[in-house]
C-alpha cells in the first residue's frame, strides 16, 4: 500500500501551480542588472502598488530581504531593535552582525507582538558608550510565536513611538498576506505605518522562489546596490517574476482554507490526551503545541510521526510546528489527527518509547 505524506514542515513546500509553470515558460526576459528584465519590473511595480509604497526589489529569499533591508536602513554599529525569538535573529546565521555589522538589541513580544513601551525603554540615549539605534524591526506573522498578527492599529502604536525618537521601523513581512486575509483587511492597512517590509513569495503564495522589499525610492535603490553587493543581481530574473505576479493577484485569498485547517488541526489536537494547544496564538496557518505531558522530546515525538507519514517540526524541546499550506486539505488534516492521536495514545500507555 502506497503511504501517503502529509508535510506539514512549512509552506515553503508548496510547488508552483501548472499556471505558474506555464507563466515562466512565456516570460518576457531580459538583464536584470540592466534594469532590462519586462517580467520583473511588472512585479516590481504590481508589487509596491500592492503594498502601497514607491518602490520594489526582488529578492532571492526572506533571509536575504531581511538584511538587505537592515543594512539598508542603517550604517555599521547601530542597534537593531528586534523581538527576542524573531527569524532575524533566529534563524538568519546572525547574518545581520556578521554582514550589517548591527548589533541586536532584543525585546520579548507578548505572543510575538512587541510593546511599545518596552522599544521605548530599550532605545537607549545618545551617549559616546551606545551605539546609536536607529531600527525597529517587527514580525508579522510572528512565526516562532505561532504565526501570531501584530494587527495594524498595534503596528501604528509602535510607529508613533519609532517616529518620535527618529527610529526607522522595519516589517519582516514574510506572512504579512497571511495576516492581512485572517483579519479580513487590505494589506496596506499594515504596510501604511512601516516605513519598509519584506514579504514571501515562497511561502502560502505558493512560489518557487524569490520574496519582495518595498519602501520609498531612496530606500529600495540603496537596497538594490545592498542585493548586488551581496551577490544577488540576477540576470532574467523573469523566470522567477512570473510566478510571482500569478501569486500576488491569484494566490492570496486562498490563504484562508490554509487557516481553516489550521484551525481544525487544533482543535483537534487540543482534544487529544497530553497535547496542549494555547488556542489563542492559532490564528493564521501555524499550529504550535506542546507534547511534554506526554513524556517525550518533542524530537522523539516528530520522529514517530514521520515514519508514520505526517511531517512536522520540532520548534523547542517540547513544542512541535506544524503549517498548512496548499495541498493539505481537510482531509489530510483528519488522517494527520488520526496518526498523531494514535502515537499519543502508544506513548501514553508506554506501548512506545
Ligand atoms: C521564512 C521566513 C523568513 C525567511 O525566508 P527564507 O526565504 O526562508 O529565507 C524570514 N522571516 C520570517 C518570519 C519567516 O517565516
């Protein structure tokens, strides 16, 4: 019997639709470094019309959006405002000291979501010992929080503070559609108080590659000499631009079954014995929940599910990530409960270990 699988690792798995492979088998193309490429500037400009700013740069992934963008926004030294679990300074190789040369100044959000109090307090002075802050960055969806929204109205709070001591404010947008969809409101209404962000094309939209920095013209043309500098001036770039504008206008409502099955996977995860969800961070495409009542790593507990087929994550010792994504329907969730319930149910009685 052929065993089906069930990846629920993330939604950078997602393929690209046949549409997609159509569209970048019919691209326009040319250099990109020349400014020559049709396709990419078409994104380029759908892009910052979609985010409501002046301005847009393809990028070859989140990670290189995200310090494109710091180091674009800074000089070396400066601080770096950011939450204290957030992908830049998680899971970026520290590419940000390493490269920015910026040094991280870290909050703990509430549920991924900073207070504005807190980037108060922690903007220090100018003083000849500090290095000069002069960038908030903030994460929406929080993905280590649970795919959390910092919603719009808590984005212009932290906008006016960011404002007031002359502090740019950065977004790592990577889900931002995600956020956007599950709160019913146009994106702009989160990319109006930031004075740039990033997004993924990779992820829920469904691309095989590339993510997208706006911001006004001063900006995205540094970022552009920062994306060369770093190696990532690519030449017919179309090919990864076509998909991308497949994405922004097709692919973006349909987010919302991704969360609709988030939702139904922690509900029913809730309800299995030694499983604990905090229902109040499921509220896009995340699920994150804790085994350790069950008496097992959270490793052990990933790993008995993949040789039952379902994958997943291990996100600390006793959390475990799953994301819904294109491709995983209801159904794939039910069978996904069944196994993950079945395995509770061994380890729970000892049958396992
Ligand atoms: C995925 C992700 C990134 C990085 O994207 P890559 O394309 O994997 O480099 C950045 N920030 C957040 C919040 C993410 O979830």
């Amino acid at each position: 019997m052929e065993k089906e699988i069930i990846d629920l690792r993330s939604d950078t798995v997602t393929l690209p639709t046949e549409e997609m492979l159509e569209a970048i088998k019919h691209a326009k193309l040319g250099d990109d470094v020349f400014g020559e490429d049709p396709t990419v500037n078409e994104l380029e400009s759908l892009a910052a019309q979609k985010m409501g700013k002046d301005a847009a740069l393809l990028v070859t992934s989140g990670t290189q959006a995200n310090l494109v963008s710091l180091v674009s926004n800074t000089k070396r030294g400066d601080g770096v405002i950011l939450e204290a679990e957030s992908h830049v300074f998680y899971y970026e190789v520290g590419g940000l000291s390493a490269i920015g040369g910026l040094v991280p100044i870290t909050i703990k959000g509430n549920m991924g979501v900073l207070d504005p109090k807190d980037i108060e307090a922690a903007i220090r002075p100018k003083d000849i010992h500090f290095p000069e802050t002069t960038v908030v960055a903030i994460e929406n969806t929080h993905n280590r929080a649970g795919g959390t929204i910092t919603t719009p109205d808590q984005i212009r709070a932290i906008s006016e503070v960011a404002k007031a001591r002359g502090l740019k404010l950065y977004m790592d947008g990577a889900r931002i559609f995600n956020a956007a969809v599950a709160l019913k409101t146009d994106v702009k209404n989160f990319t109006k108080h930031v004075d740039n962000m990033m997004f993924c094309l990779s992820k829920g939209l469904s691309c095989p590659v590339g993510s997208i920095v706006v911001g006004d013209h001063q900006f995205v043309e540094r970022a552009r000499r920062v994306r060369k500098m770093l190696g990532g001036g690519m030449r017919q770039a179309g090919i990864i631009a076509a998909p991308g504008i497949i994405a922004l206008e097709k692919m973006v409502d349909r987010l919302e079954e991704d969360h609709r099955n988030a939702r139904l996977l922690a509900e029913g995860l809730a309800k299995v014995n030694g499983i604990k969800v905090d229902m109040r961070i499921v509220q896009t495409n995340i699920v994150k929940f804790d085994v350790s009542d069950l008496g097992v790593t959270s490793g052990t507990f990933v790993f008995m599910l993949s040789k039952r087929g379902v994958l997943s994550l291990p996100f600390s010792e006793r959390d475990i990530r799953m994301v819904t994504h294109r491709g995983i329907e209801k159904e794939h969730i039910e069978k996904a409960l069944a196994v993950i319930e079945d395995i509770a149910y061994d380890v729970r009685s000892k049958k396992v270990n």
